[in-house]
C-alpha cells in the first residue's frame, strides 16, 4: 500500500469504470482514500468499486440531474467528497465531433520511424 496520505479523505471519480478513471480509483485507494466509482456503466463501476473497498454510484455526465442525485447518493453513504476526478470517458468523443465540424482534420497519431 501507499502511504495513505489521503486518509479520512474521500474521493468521486467520474469515469471510473475502466481506464484511467479505473487506474485513478484504484491509486487514491491505495494512498488511503475512500472512493466512490461513478460512471454510467453501472456494473462495471461495481466491480472497480468493490477491488478498492469502496462505493459505486450511475452517473451520466452529460444530465446535470443525474450528477446532482449521483453526488448526493454518494454524500449520503460515505459523507462530504474532498476529491473530485472529472474524468468522463465522452470528452473525447464530443472533441473529435467538434473538429470534424470546423473543418480540422483529426489527429493523427505519427507512426514510428524504423
């Protein structure tokens, strides 16, 4: 385990089902924190939230209701949030439909040079 800095401290990741919002649930955790795993995947969230001990909510980022009954769901099970990871998995999504509509071209990842 870490050091457990973030003792007594509770964490709300969105996105946190999988990837880096997984990866970030998982760090605060094991540097003490209590977390909750928010993400519109439902049982994937569960799952992650279980591996660290915590607690899981549905959120859809995208309705400002959803967040606040989300939040308030989680403030009720294990009290006030200090830490907030905004990490929506839509994000880029919305990105690459912004560029195509004004006209930039999407990025393109370079190949490596033998």
């Amino acid at each position: 385990m870490g050091d457990m800095r973030l003792e007594g401290r509770t964490g709300f990741v969105t996105g946190g089902a999988s990837g880096i919002g997984a990866a970030t649930a998982r760090r605060l955790a094991s540097e003490g924190a209590r977390v909750v795993v928010a993400d519109i995947d439902a049982d994937r969230a569960g799952k992650v939230a279980a591996d660290v001990g915590g607690e899981s909510v549905k959120v859809d980022v995208k309705d400002v209701a959803s967040v606040r009954l989300a939040v308030s769901a989680a403030e009720r099970t294990v009290g006030p949030i200090d830490i907030l990871v905004n990490n929506p998995r839509h994000a880029r999504v919305h990105a690459r439909r912004a560029r195509r509509h004004a006209g930039t071209p999407p990025r393109r990842h370079r190949q490596r040079r033998e």
